[in-house]
C-alpha cells in the first residue's frame, strides 16, 4: 500500500511538471519575427568557404566565394536547395600553384533539421577538381552531419559551419541577404 502511495505521488509529480513547462516537450521549429512559420519561406546565403587537406604532411587549401540558398516551409526542417561556389582563390600551402576546374554541390537538396540554438546540415557533399599539375586531383567529401552556428538563434543574419573529416576540413559562414535578415528565426 505504501508503495503504491509512493508511485501515485512521483506520477503526479511528473504531470505538474510536465502541465507546468509545456514548452519543454516541443522540439524547436523556425519562427518569423517570434511567431511559428507556416509558409514558403527561401534564404539567400552568400557567403564563403575554406576548405583544406593534408599534402605531403602540410595542410594545404583555399578559400572560395560560395552562395547556398535555404527553403523551409516551417516546422523543424528545412533545405539547402543550391549551394555554388562562384570561384576559388586565394590558395596557399602545397596547393598554392593549383586552381579549381570543376565544381559541383552533390545530392541536393540536402536536409537541415533544427536543434535548439542551431541547424545541423545533413550529407553535405561537395566534389571538386584540380588543374594538371595540382598534387591534389580531386575532393569528393561528405559531411555526415555539418553544423551551423547562429549569431543570434531567434533573428539569424549569420550562421558559421565547420566540419573535420580525416585529412580534410571545410569551414565557412553565409549571411541572410536582404530583408530576411534578422526577420527568421529558431525556438
């Protein structure tokens, strides 16, 4: 009997908590000026990459101007639709006589999920190839799973991401362009 006693007390105890923070049990969603989004709603990112691999024992890379574009109709997804990298300078280490003859963002769109007080990008795939000459012919990486930073998770101008596979790293930012910068959010 006593028993029984203890057990309708830590149910009780677990429904007022539960009817007490409501919002506990609701996983995040994207937000407009505060309020859950329930439309078409598309991001335009510009914004830069980094990317670097071992060489002969020396970290080696570039960075390059890329723009994704970002679709979520609300709820607790959204996508990257396009990521283009516009071009690639600025390389240095092993790499600094190579340049970038192809490129291409692969499997798109790529799936973002939104946590808490950031989104995570899942495979993120990129390939990349290099002129002749260039001791690096080719990058084809995936990113299982990317993060990306918020500056301010409720009115997002800027994300960060960064991701380390074995030999390889890529990190990077985007800004929100225009007049939804600061307007969409996460909560």
């Amino acid at each position: 009997m006593i028993n029984q006693k203890r057990v309708a007390i830590a149910v009780a105890a677990v429904a007022c908590f539960v009817l007490a923070f409501p919002v506990l049990a609701q996983a995040a969603v994207w937000k407009h000026n505060g309020v859950n989004l329930a439309k078409f709603v598309e991001l335009s990112l510009p914004g830069g990459e980094n990317f670097e691999t071992e060489v002969s024992g020396e970290w080696s890379g570039m960075n390059c101007e890329v723009r994704a574009v970002m679709t979520t109709e609300g709820g607790s997804t959204a996508k990257i639709t396009k990521y283009e990298i516009k071009s690639c300078a600025k390389a240095f280490g092993k790499m600094s006589s190579c340049s970038v003859v192809a490129k291409e963002a692969k499997g798109l769109p790529w799936t973002v999920h939104v946590n808490a007080s950031d989104l995570t990008i899942t495979n993120m795939r990129v390939r990349r190839t290099f002129n002749v000459g260039c001791p690096v012919a080719e990058l084809d990486k995936t990113f299982t799973s990317m993060t990306l930073t918020l500056n301010t998770p409720s009115k997002i101008t800027e994300m960060e991401f960064s991701g380390v596979l074995a030999g390889y790293k890529a990190f990077g930012s985007w800004k929100v362009e225009g007049t939804n910068s600061g307007t969409y959010g996460i909560g």
